[in-house]
C-alpha cells in the first residue's frame, strides 16, 4: 500500500494538508483549536510530555534541563485534537468482488486509501489519530490513539492488513464507539451506509460524545449504475438473503430513483445534525476525494 499510495506527487500535496474541527465539544480539549496554521501563534498555551515524532524544534531546554524530562511546548493555535477515522469493514463493502469487476472500485480498498491519506495528515500535523475498523460484536481491530509521523509506516502496515468479514449492526457499533472512546475530536467515518438498521442514532450517540462528525459515502459504479438486466436472483451479503427480480428498463429507472433519494436523505439528515457528508463513486480517485471534495468542506485546510 505504501508504494502505490504515497508517490512523491501525492506526498507533496498531503504534507501541505491539515485537519481541521470547527465544533468539537468545548471544554474537550485544552483549548479551542482555532486556526489551521501550527507555530505561528506567539501566545504560550501549555505544555504536553514529548512523544516519538514531535518536532525537535519545540522542546522547551529549561524545562528538560530542570526536570530532565522532555516537554513540548504548545501554543493557542496548536492545541491538540484527536482525529478518529472509521472504517465500515462489513461485508458489503467488499464489492466488486466477480469476475472481471475493476479492482480499482472496490469499496473496502477505497476506504483503506481514504483512510491512509487522513492517518498521513494527522500524523503529520501532530495530532492524535485512533484508526478503527468496525466488525462489530467486540471485533473491533483499533491502532491508535498515538501521534507522530514516525508513526506513518505502522499505521500504513495497519489499513492495509484489514480486510472487510462480516454482518455489521453499524448504529450499535457507533453507539459502542462512543461509549468507549473518552476523548472527542473530528470523527470520520468511511462506509456504505447499507446498514439494516439505519446508522442515524449511532451518530447521535457520537454528537453527543463530543465528536464533530464527517461521512463519506462510498459506493461502486457498479451499484451505481449496475450492469445487469433479465430474471435474477439476489444474494445479501450480510444476512445471506435471496430476492427474485426481474430487471428490465422501468426497474433499473426505480432503482437509480431511489438511489437518488437515499442519497438525498443522507445529505439532508447530516444537514440536520451539522455532520458532514461527502458522496462518492469508487472510479474517483481517492487523493482527489480529500484534495478539493474534503477541503470544500472545510474539513482540511
């Protein structure tokens, strides 16, 4: 994964990249982070103990002359902010998986891009990132939360290990997710939305935990627009199932109806709530996705 996501094009245009939370819970962290521009503030805030990664330059000598501990000195625009980006690793995100589909549209490997770019960002401006992917029923697998670009190649060798098993109750998973991560910040999560269930009380749970909330809605061209037609049967991949239909014009014109609406419904409730929502196809580049769709939205700068 490393080799084909970081060229050194797309690493110049990462490293130039920060996050940025504009209504975490006040009080959460240690102070608002109020700027995307680090160490340009002239104003002492805190200091924080030094972690592997942390620039050099920031130490404070006295402090560790005195102590003979590190300490890193932190100013009004550096205050640091956890970053939490959730994977949707059920089985419906493994798609396209036939004969002949392009891999380059498969969900989960979209997601794992995604994923890779924010960790980068994150780890690179110093702040706190907890990567998770979400199995469900206490399978959770979770790196983090450290900081640090020394940190990158292990976060790297994390995303590209996963692999998307299972049925997912996604609003339970969210809610689980609240309950157990104390810390708020900028909680992103990469998914399909097909969830039974519904995924909007899970991210209640998580606004009401603090966390400033950003979806990105992934889905393939193929279920987009899908290259089928005549009398088949349908297997759910998660529940395992079968539904006979025939696929003829006025049903593939319902079906991309509908499609249309549920995308629709999404936008409007993250409006509602004051989440962030992104749509898009897996045939997009991914780079692009947080390049100009994220930075659109304000969610990097």
């Amino acid at each position: 994964m490393q080799e084909t996501l970081f060229d050194q094009t797309t690493l110049n245009k990462l490293n130039r990249l920060t996050l940025i939370a504009h209504n975490v819970r006040s009080g959460v962290l240690k102070g608002e982070r109020r700027s995307a521009k680090r160490g340009t503030s002239l104003e002492f805030a805190d200091y924080r103990n030094y972690t592997r990664g942390d620039d050099l330059r920031r130490l404070d000598w006295n402090v560790f002359a005195r102590l003979e501990r590190p300490f890193v000195k932190l100013f009004e625009e550096e205050e640091d902010l956890s970053v939490h980006v959730l994977i949707d690793a059920s089985a419906s995100m493994d798609f396209p998986r036939t004969e002949g589909a392009n891999p380059d549209h498969h969900k989960f490997r979209f997601a794992q891009r995604v994923a890779a770019g924010l960790s980068y960002i994150a780890l690179g401006t110093g702040d706190y990132l907890t990567l998770t992917a979400l199995y469900g029923e206490g399978q959770n697998r979770s790196w983090g939360p450290l900081r640090g670009r020394g940190r990158t190649f292990a976060v790297l060798d994390f995303i590209r290990e996963l692999t998307p098993v299972s049925h997912l109750d996604f609003n339970r998973a969210l809610k689980d997710y609240a309950r157990r991560n104390a810390r708020a910040g900028l909680l992103v999560i990469i998914s399909d939305l097909l969830a039974v269930g519904g995924y909007q009380d899970g991210i209640a749970a998580l606004q009401n935990a603090g966390h400033e909330i950003a979806i990105i809605h992934t889905l393939s061209p193929e279920e987009v627009a899908p290259p089928l037609a005549g009398d088949l049967q349908l297997v759910d991949v998660e529940t395992g199932i079968n539904q006979d239909v025939t696929i003829d014009a006025s049903m593939r014109d319902l079906y991309m109806s509908r499609l249309l609406t549920w995308r629709d419904e999404n936008a409007k409730f993250c409006a509602k709530r004051g989440a962030h929502y992104a749509t898009v196809e897996t045939s997009s580049a991914w780079d692009a996705l947080i390049l100009h769709e994220l930075r659109r939205m304000g969610l990097v700068r």
